[in-house]
C-alpha cells in the first residue's frame, strides 16, 4: 500500500511517496500544496497521507542547499527490471556535487556501450535526488534529458555547485591524457619493432 507526504522547501512544496518496501516516488518541489495533492492523486490515486518519514526532513535540507546523506533511505524499485535496476543502484552511488557521463555510468552499472539505454532508464526515474539523474549528463559538456519540470536539472547543478561544462573539460583532459599514452607506447613499440631507441 503507497502513501504520500509533503515537503516544503523556497522552491515550493514537493511529495514523497511510500510503500511499505521504502521510497517509491518522489516529487520535486515546484508546486502549491495543493498541486501538489493533485498531482498525487493523479499519479498515483486516493493514497492516504502518512504521518511524515525522515526522507522529508531530508529533502527540505537538501532543498536549502545542504548536502544530506540519502543512500540509507530504503528504494522500492517494483516495476523497473533488472537492467533499470542496476542502473538506479549504481547511480545512486554518484556523489553530491558530482556529474557523471551517461557512458561512465553504463560502465559502471556493468554494461559498457549502453549509455542510451542509461539515459532511457533516466527518463524513466520515478526517485529524482535520491537516484540524482540530475548528475548523469553528456560527456562533451551537454546537460542531457530531464523528464521532470523544465529547467530543474540546471537549478539542481547551481543548488549543488556543479557545472556540466567543468566536467567535460574534465572528461576531454582525461581523454586526451589516455589517447597521448597509447600513442606514446604505440611509437615506443613501432621504435623497438625497428630497432630504434634501444
């Protein structure tokens, strides 16, 4: 059985929703109390309103621009399967104020090679701030898709202080580090192969 909760945060009131298994959903705070309840009902049904769980008191801190511990929360992920799954799990392991590529995160959910199948299970995160979609963007300095509220992804990077294009000159510093030391051992070995620089 879902319930429901609200936050208020500057930006307006938000929801958090629960199963008996932990998160379900949340809603990011962008919306009147009573938009709120609307869109809950929407969502999700009549769901009774629960007396508040601390993931609240937590995203009113986040919201105030604190960085909060949100990895002890417990996730209900019924619905997604498993490749959903290990891609919500590995990004939740992202930390604050960090931007991760849609690539690095595939790799690291144990698929190389699947960073659109990343950003279409991003589409689909139903647990924003907790799973921080919001921190997964393009490797060359692009934001990436957002599926919530226009412009939400950009005042969660100022919220934490980060910026997609530090990280893709970030990202190129490292590319271009990794591709001079494979062309180095490349022209070191093309010199032994002919006898040069022994």
């Amino acid at each position: 059985m879902l319930t429901w909760s609200l936050y208020k945060t500057k930006f307006g009131a938000g929801a958090v929703v629960e199963s008996e298994r932990g998160l379900y959903a949340t809603l990011l705070p962008a919306y009147s109390e009573a938009e709120v309840e609307r869109l809950v009902k929407e969502g999700y049904g009549n769901l009774n309103r629960a007396q508040r769980p601390r993931a609240c008191d937590r995203f009113e801190e986040y919201f105030a621009g604190n960085e909060v511990e949100l990895d002890d929360l417990d996730l209900d992920l019924d619905g997604f399967g498993a490749f959903d799954r290990r891609v919500y799990l590995a990004a939740a392991q992202i930390p604050y104020a960090t931007l991760k590529s849609y690539a690095a995160l595939a790799s690291g959910a144990g698929h190389p090679g699947a960073a659109r199948a990343v950003g279409n299970a991003m589409r689909k995160n139903r647990l924003p701030i907790v799973i921080p979609c919001h921190r997964v963007v393009y490797a060359g300095g692009g934001i990436g898709g957002w599926s919530g509220v226009d412009g939400w992804k950009e005042r969660l990077h100022a919220l934490e202080g980060i910026s997609p294009q530090g990280h893709a000159k970030a990202c190129l510093r490292a590319r271009g580090v990794a591709l001079m030391n494979r062309d180095s051992a490349g022209l070191r070995q093309k010199h032994v192969e002919v006898g040069v620089g022994r």
